[in-house]
C-alpha cells in the first residue's frame, strides 16, 4: 500500500491560519522505512498524525492505495485499519484491567475470529516478550515501564498494520528493547509492510532507514538516503538535527589526519574503514595517534577538524554547541593552524538564534497564553468577579434566578480567544454526558407494587437533580473561564494580595493559596492532557469519527490513563516543591508584582458588584 501526500498542509488546531506543516508531497512505497528527523517543534508528530488519519489536512490530500482518507471530515474504518500509530511513550495509553483486555482493545477494531485474535497475539508476544511476562490475567499496571512500554508495541503491532507509525519508539527503551524493535521492523520490511519513524536517535535508526526526510518549521529540508545524508554535515547542523556518531567519528578522525568516509553507519562499518584507511596510511604512527609529516594532511571538509569531541546526535541536542564552535572559534587543524570556514559555508548564528526563539515561542505557549486584553486584566478584579460570578450562582435557588446568573458567565466565555473556546467546548461535552446520566439516573423509579418490581420516572426527582446540576454548571464555566483566561503567576499574585489581610489573623491563608492555585493550575493541564488521550484513543479504537471526539464505548481507554497521567504530574509537581522547599509562604515572596490595577479593572469590578446586588435582590 502506498501512502502519498498531494499538498497536503496542517493547520494549529486552535488557529487554522497558523500553518505547522507547509504543503507538502511525499510518497511512501510500501516495504519502505522511513526516517522523520528534525529539531524539536519541526513537524515530524504533526506529519505522522497526518498520515495516520487522525489529523486531517488543512488543505490538500492524503491518500492510501490511490484513495483520499478523508471524506465528509471522516476517515472511513477500512481506511484506518491499516495504519497504525504508536504515539510518544505509548506506555501511558494502557488502560484494561487485565493484558489480555488490553490486547483486545487494539485488535476489536479488526472483527477478527477469537482464533486469529489468539494467533495475533501471540506472534507479537513471540517478538515482543522474550522473558514471558505479559501473562494474559495480568494487570498491565503490574509490570515495570520498560515492560509496559513493550506490551504498548506488541498491542499495536499485533494488529499487523500495512503502515506503522511511530513517535520517538527507543525513547526510554532499554538496549535490548531497541534490538527487538529493530528486528520487528526489519521483518515488516521483509513483509512488505511499510514504517515511518520520527526520532532523535539516528545512531539506531539510521542503518535501518530506506530515506530520511529532514524536517525544518513544517517543511522538508531534505529527502535522502541516509548515506548521502551523512555527508551532509552541514546540512545537518544548519537544520540543528546534530551529527551521527559515523559523521562525528570521521570528524574526529579527520582532525588526527585519518580521512574516513562520513557514512559508514554501523560499528562493523566504521571499523572496516578505519583499517582500510589505515591500510593506505603507511606513515601513521598508531600510538601517537598523530600523522607523520611524510604524509599530506587530508582535508575532506575543513570545517570538522577539531570537532574532536562532537556530540552524537542520539540526545538530538549536540547541533547548537557543535555549530558555536563551527561559526565562532577558528578551527585548529593538528598542525594548530587556524582555519575559517568558508563564507558560503558558514551558519548565521542570528539565524539560529532567530528560529530558537521562535520554537521557544511556540513551546511555551499553552492553552492560557493568548496575551488578549483578557488576560491581562488586574488578576485582582478577575478573583473579584470570579468570587462574584460564582456567589451569584450559589445564591439563586429557581431557574430563573440561575439563569440570570449563567448570563455574566456566558458573555465572560464568549471574550476568551478561540483556542480557549475550544479547549472548553471539548471538555464541556463529557461533561454533559455525565450530567445527562445524572439526570437520567436521579429519575429513576423502582416500585414492587403487586409483588413484581417495576422501574418507572420521577419528573420531579429529575428535576431536582437538574436544578442542583444547574448550578454547579454556573460554578464550572465560571471556575474554566477563570483558569482559561488566567496565567497561572497572576492568578497566584492577585490571590496572595487578596488573603494578604488575612494572614495577619493567624489564618492558614498561605496553604490555602497554594491549594487554590493549584487547583486552578490544573484545569489547562486536564485540557491539554484530555486532547492527548482522545488523540490515542481514536488511534486506537479505530472509529469513523471527526476530529477531536472519542466514542462512548471508549471512555474507559481515555479516562483511565488520563487520570493516571494527572495523578503522576500531581506527585511530580508535589515532589518538585518539597526539593524546593516550596511552601505557600514562598510562594508569596517568589514573583514580583504582577499586580497593576487600571480603569477597566475597576470598572468590572463595579459592574460585578452591581450583578450580584441584582441577584440578590431577586432571591
Ligand atoms: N495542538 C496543538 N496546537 C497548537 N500548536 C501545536 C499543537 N501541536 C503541535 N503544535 C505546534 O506544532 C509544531 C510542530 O509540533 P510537533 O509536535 O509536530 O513537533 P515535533 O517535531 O514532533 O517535536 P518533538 O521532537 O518535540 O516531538 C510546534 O511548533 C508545536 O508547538
């Protein structure tokens, strides 16, 4: 099957003009592996998504055999069988109670006979469970991370994909792993199947790669095979991807006097060259590790001599330290001669300093960052009119009242920034469901009148639980509106300010703060984590679906690792500030002043006062 993108770009989700992926053609021929490489923030999740059917292009084409997955915004199930994709530490989508259920999750999808479900599983246990640990009856929270992280391959692998995706498969897989993964991958090829990997770690996967595409800010920088890729190290380091240790070897070697050829990609590789090199270099003294004068210096590319201690590219980080020696230090040949680079050759360091603050940029923007005249509202005012908002809710007891206090709180939603807007919509369904539940169950009936149970509804009952749900509706818009539009520093600053008075009573205000705060801290980090699982889900689950819903059925695949993966940010944030001795005093003392009451502050402020004055004049 072959994979083809015919112009096909991705847009930010939360902003369709703002392009992560520029259009692009590609075609991927089945049997083939291809390498996704690239800084970090490049595009080369972004481009799997796209080919996996999750994402769907902002403009332009995928295709699978020739045929366009998407169709009325869906990708059809047929479509999406045969391509499977294992996200960044696929560990954490483990959810079943047991492996047996975890394997049944991925393979329900694919209707197969219990049979050829057992079959399946094991040929990818017989690949991916040498020491015999994933026993069906277990609990996969059982085993260690390295062993759930092999049970996340084999549960996809064993769905047998014609195209298998992966996200960064060797990060934090042990050494024999990594053997076992390459051994798999090889045996797809064998099979015809084809693979797309984006990774950092070119040592490993380099040797295996057909072609490598070189991403740069969502474009292809290159398209190679990876041995002319190797000698390419320029190319390389301007995309600040870092050299291979085969690169930085012959590097090394080179600024001995040894020429090497930079794309030798194995050990076994690299050792017969250096003999063969040493071979045809009669006057080298080997102990010395120094050439003799007899012998003309070779000078492949001048621009690696002295690069003795280049980093290898596995960490993906050696690019930035390698190209500050390359553009600023003249380099000293073994002679100790200095050496220029080339003009034409030479790196701008402002251009890289230019795309670093750019891709800082876009890392650390997150579901609060829009800098709208919202968020930068005196975090002060915004408590007030939160505590406002929130008490004007508590205080209604009928509809009417309710809804008169919902209004302030739907015209406070509609000023956050689309991003927020949808952040909040995705959280808001589930939500939904789970009051409609609520409501449905609180009105349920059960009378054995005339001997015989029978279930029956209670309007009244129901209506009692709606209204209570109303209201606690109010309280969450306003809390999200509130977390949404807030930076997690301001909302801490206008906080600590407001219970300042208090402190001088001896009241726990200081832990009290830190609570609060975290708390709110938390509610974008349950968006942005929710947006990931429902991400995995549907790779999972396999379903017809548009972006950005998940089925009911697979609630259970979603909420599960989504709670886990809270938990554990929780007790890494807990441990983080007790190692900093973080308290909520220090908390206090920690930032300057954030806090810079304007006109607008005070306006709201009032406005706020006079809305719970109406309310509770209409209690
Ligand atoms: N959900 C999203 N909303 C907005 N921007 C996003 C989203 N996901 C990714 N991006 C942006 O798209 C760009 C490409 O991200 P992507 O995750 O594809 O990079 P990557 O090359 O896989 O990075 P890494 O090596 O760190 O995994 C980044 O600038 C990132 O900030």
């Amino acid at each position: 099957m072959t994979l083809t993108l015919n112009q096909a770009s991705a847009a930010a989700p939360d902003d369709p003009k703002r392009l992560l992926l520029q259009p692009l053609d590609l075609t991927l021929d089945a049997g083939s592996i291809t390498l996704l490489i690239g800084q970090t923030g490049s595009g080369k999740s972004t481009l799997l998504q796209l080919l996996a059917g999750l994402r769907a292009p902002a403009a332009g084409e995928v295709r699978l055999d020739g045929e366009s997955l998407w169709r009325k915004g869906r990708v059809e199930r047929r479509l999406l069988l045969p391509l499977g994709l294992v996200f960044q530490f696929p560990e954490q989508q483990l959810f079943a109670r047991t492996i047996r259920h975890e394997f049944a999750y991925s393979l329900r999808p694919f209707r197969l006979s219990p049979g050829e479900e057992e079959q399946r599983i094991r040929e990818a246990r017989n690949v991916w469970d040498g020491r015999s640990v994933f026993a069906p009856e277990l609990s996969p929270f059982t085993l260690s991370g390295g062993q759930r992280r092999r049970l996340a391959l084999a549960t996809t692998a064993a769905a047998d994909p014609a195209w298998l995706l992966m996200d960064e498969p060797t990060a934090g897989l042990e050494a024999a792993g990594v053997l076992e993964l390459l051994a798999a991958i090889r045996e797809r090829r064998e099979a015809g199947a084809g693979t797309v990997i984006a990774t950092h770690d070119l040592d490993t996967f380099l040797p295996l790669a057909d072609r490598v595409l070189v991403l740069q800010d969502g474009q292809v920088a290159a398209d190679l095979p990876p041995r002319e890729l190797c000698a390419q190290p320029d190319l390389l380091l301007q995309t600040r991807v870092g050299l291979p240790s085969c690169t930085a070897v012959s590097a090394a070697f080179s600024r001995h006097g040894l020429t090497l050829p930079p794309d030798r990609l194995t050990a076994e590789e690299m050792a017969e060259a250096i003999a063969a090199a040493l071979e045809a270099a009669p006057a080298w003294d080997a102990d010395g590790m120094q050439m003799s004068p007899a012998v003309p210096v070779p000078a492949p590319n001048e621009r690696y001599r002295g690069n003795s201690d280049a980093p290898s590219s596995r960490t993906g980080t050696g690019g930035d330290e390698e190209t500050r020696q390359l553009t600023e230090n003249p380099r000293q040949d073994h002679t100790g001669r200095g050496i220029s680079p080339s003009a034409d050759n030479r790196i701008r360091p402002s251009a890289l300093l230019t795309s670093q603050e750019e891709i800082a940029g876009a890392g650390s923007r997150n579901l609060t960052s829009s800098g709208t005249w919202l968020q930068r509202l005196d975090p002060r005012s915004k408590w007030l009119l939160y505590v406002l908002l929130v008490a004007g809710g508590l205080l209604q007891e009928g509809w009417t009242g309710l809804t008169i206090a919902l209004i302030p709180v739907l015209l406070g939603i509609l000023t956050l920034p689309r991003s927020g807007l949808r952040s909040l919509l995705k959280f808001m369904k589930p939500l939904g469901i789970f009051f409609a539940l609520s409501i449905g169950l609180a009105g349920l009936t059960l009378t054995t009148d005339g001997g015989w149970p029978s279930f029956g509804f209670s309007a009244e009952q129901a209506g009692t639980t709606t209204l209570r749900l109303y209201r606690l509706l109010i309280i969450t818009l306003a809390s999200l509106w509130f977390a949404v539009s807030t930076p997690y520093g301001r909302m801490t600053e206008g906080l600590n300010w407001a219970l300042g008075h208090l402190r001088n009573m001896k009241l726990p205000v200081d832990s009290f703060a830190l609570a609060v705060s975290l708390i709110f801290r938390f509610i974008p980090m349950i968006l942005s984590e929710w947006e990931r699982f429902s991400l995995i889900v549907r790779a999972r689950g396999k379903a017809p679906l548009r972006p950005g819903t998940v089925r009911f059925r697979d609630i259970p695949a979603l909420v599960v690792p989504l709670l886990l993966s809270l938990f554990q940010r929780a007790e890494n944030m807990t441990t983080a500030m007790e190692m900093k001795g973080l308290s909520g005093k220090s908390l206090q003392s920690a930032r300057p002043s954030l806090l810079s009451w304007k006109r607008i502050d005070t306006m709201l402020a009032l406005l706020g006062v006079g809305w719970l004055a109406v309310l509770i004049a209409l209690r």
